[in-house]
C-alpha cells in the first residue's frame, strides 16, 4: 500500500519539473540582496493546461524594500507570467506589486530571459525592460508543442529502467547540457554535468526518483526511475 501511495506522489510530481528559480531582478527599486531562490510551491491550472508557480522563502528576508519575498505565476486574470513582490512583509501574496511580466504562454514552467520580453510593470522602475540579471533553473527557453515534447521524450532514452548500479542517458539528436536527479520530494539528489552515458547510481536508495535532462537548446525533459 505504502508504494502505491508513493508511486501516486511521484506521479503527480512528473507532471510538473520538480527543483527551484534563481532570481535577481528590479535592483533599481530593490537592491538586494541578490539572487533570490524560489521553489516550486503549486500550480496553476489554465484550463487543463498546468503551469507552475515558484516562490521564495515565507517570510521574506531583509533587502532593499525592507522585507521581502517573491514569486513567479501564470496569472488566470492577466493571462500572462507574472514576477511579483509580496507586500505585507513577505509573509503571503494578499495583493502583490507586479515588477515585471511576460506573455510567452511556456509551460510548465516560465520562460527565461530568452524567451518572450520580461516587460517591466513599473514602467522603468525597475530599470527598465531586460533589467533582470538571473533568471536560471527550472525555466524555459522555447515552448514546445505537446508532439515535439512526445518526440523529444523518444529522442533522449534512459537505461535500464529499472537500474541498479549505472544510468546511460542516450540522446539520439539533441546534445545534453546537464542531468539532475531529485528525489520524490523534490530533493536534489545528484547533478552531472558530463559522462551522461555512464552515471552511477549505486549509491542511491531503492525507490523512484525523477531524471531531469536539459539540453544546450534550453529544453528540459523529466522522466522517471526506478532503482531497485
């Protein structure tokens, strides 16, 4: 019984890229300190369409406006990716100031600084359109199609799964920029950044975890494995 509940967790957890957003941006309104991290703390659903929200630490650290916290959502209202700045001494968002925003539709997650225009809400009061320096982790670069994704997820193979000792990850077209594996609660397991086709996972416990692949092109690909 107890695996199939963690089975049903880590399924729900595939459907969106589990790991966290480096942020620094609107330094001319809010002087750091920078780079905030913001994890994965829900999602929004846009009509069946999941995309999901990142946040930082509640309540928010001292900076420039005091205290603060930040997030990074797909607004229902405005249709559009929101990065917003709490406003009750970063505890809750009641009602966020928007410091910028972007209409790139990208999903699961946002889109990076080079995709779409992060425009900025204050009308330069951040420092203008382009003013965010870091906007790294799990963002998107380009929006895929739900058939490229199901291509994409044909052309990279990961083996054998289930796995005891070592992983070989196989990209048929795309070259592979780095390979991080989490645990089913989100926990940064391991990180490669070379040897994808020889990673040693003897070390790792018995269960599920979540292979994360991101290519050169900016594409991120989640697939799961089983260690046993």
């Amino acid at each position: 019984m107890m695996k199939k509940i963690l089975l049903l967790i880590f399924m729900c957890i595939c459907q969106y890229s589990i790991g966290q957003v480096q942020y620094a941006g609107c330094s001319a309104a809010i002087p750091g300190p920078y780079p905030y991290t913001l994890t994965l703390s829900g999602t929004v659903d846009d009509g069946g369409i999941i995309r999901n929200t990142y946040t930082s630490a509640l309540p928010g650290s001292s900076c420039g406006a005091g205290v603060c916290a930040f997030r990074i959502n797909w607004s229902l209202a405005n249709t559009r990716w929101e990065i917003t700045l709490s406003t009750d001494g970063g505890a809750t968002f009641p009602a966020p100031q928007i410091l910028y925003y972007n209409v790139a539709a990208s999903e699961p997650n946002p889109p990076s600084i080079n995709l779409g225009l992060w425009v900025d809400n204050l009308g330069g009061g951040c420092g203008g359109d382009g003013s965010i320096a870091i906007l790294t982790g799990d963002v998107q670069d380009q929006v895929l199609s739900i058939t490229e994704a199901n291509v994409l997820a044909k052309e990279i193979i990961i083996y054998p799964n289930p796995v005891s000792n070592v992983l070989n990850i196989k990209s048929l077209k795309h070259v592979i920029k780095e390979v991080t594996i989490y645990s089913i609660l989100g926990k940064r397991i391991n990180h490669i950044v070379s040897n994808f086709s020889h990673i040693n996972v003897s070390s790792l416990s018995k269960g599920m975890y979540l292979v994360q692949i991101e290519t050169t092109d900016g594409v991120i690909l989640n697939k799961k494995l089983l260690v046993n």
